[in-house]
C-alpha cells in the first residue's frame, strides 16, 4: 500500500514539474521534507509560550508584569550562561519535550502565575511548578530578580522528570 501511495504522491509533484525541481536540488528542498530540530534560543522560548495576564489596573497585574521581567531576564541568562541545554531542561520541565515538535504543542505552552492564597497555598510558594499535561509552567510571583533566578535554577537542578538526567 505504501509504494502505491508514494507513487501517486510523486505523480501529483510532477504535474508542475515540481518533482524535477527536486530531483535537481535536493539540499534546497531538504528542510520541507526533513525536520530537523534547531538549537533553542531566548527569543524563541519567550514566544513559544503564551502570557495571560489579570485585568488591567489590578493589583495582581502589577506583580504579574514584573514576574514577566524575570521570566524574560531568566530566559537571557539562561542562554548567555549555558546556551541552549539549560532552554532545553527549561522546556522539558514546563512541557516534558526538550525539543519543539515538528507540528508545535497542543496545547501552547503558557505561562501562568501563582498568587497568595490560590490553590491553598496560605503563602506563595517558593518555587515554580509545572504541569506537563497542559504544558503550562507556573511562576510564583518574587519581587526581586535575584530571588526568582535562585529559585528556578533550584527548580530545574532538583526536578529529574520523565527519566532524564
């Protein structure tokens, strides 16, 4: 069944002369037909990963656009610090994939936010957590950079999901 397939599949490109094309320059046509993971970076994972935010004027938003900061000022360092490997535990952590799928994640990853006395917390906590079911990371809301980055680099040195090292 397969043959008959690829048959009809490289038929239909040649009635535009397309599989001549092709067959003439295979490097260009490589990257439509072959997926290959490309190395992580900073600007990739901040739009990776969708933001919602509280209303605007609330005091929630306040704190929110701040913890965005750090998200953003963390996924900077992280890249000038360690390249794309500690990106890649970032994304494994928030998504249990170190690598963006060929056809992206469904659900988008987001980035969500832990507020005091949410989820029965009696306090904010620490750290952040992740769901990788619905590829969500959840941040807790620090007010100071320094605490937020000690914080996750914790995180992400003690968590050892899915059997990786």
């Amino acid at each position: 069944m397969f043959p008959c397939t690829l048959y009809r599949f490289c038929e239909g490109l040649k009635t535009l002369g397309v599989l001549e094309k092709i067959r003439r320059h295979p490097d260009s046509f490589k990257p439509l037909f072959c997926y290959e993971a490309s190395l992580l970076t900073a600007d990739q994972m901040d739009n990776l990963f969708s933001i919602p935010l509280s209303p605007e004027g609330s005091n929630k938003r306040t704190a929110e656009e701040m913890v965005v900061i750090f998200w953003r000022d963390y996924l900077q360092d992280a890249e000038e610090e360690d390249g794309p490997s500690k990106l890649q535990k970032m994304l494994a952590f928030a998504t249990g994939a170190s690598v963006v799928p060929p056809i992206g994640f469904s659900p988008t990853p987001s980035v969500e936010f832990i507020h005091k006395g949410e989820d029965d917390y009696a306090s904010t906590p620490l750290f952040p957590m992740a769901n990788t079911c619905v590829n969500c990371i959840r941040l807790p809301l620090h007010v100071s950079y320094e605490v937020f980055k000690d914080k996750f680099d914790f995180a992400l040195g003690n968590t050892h999901g899915f059997g990786r090292s």
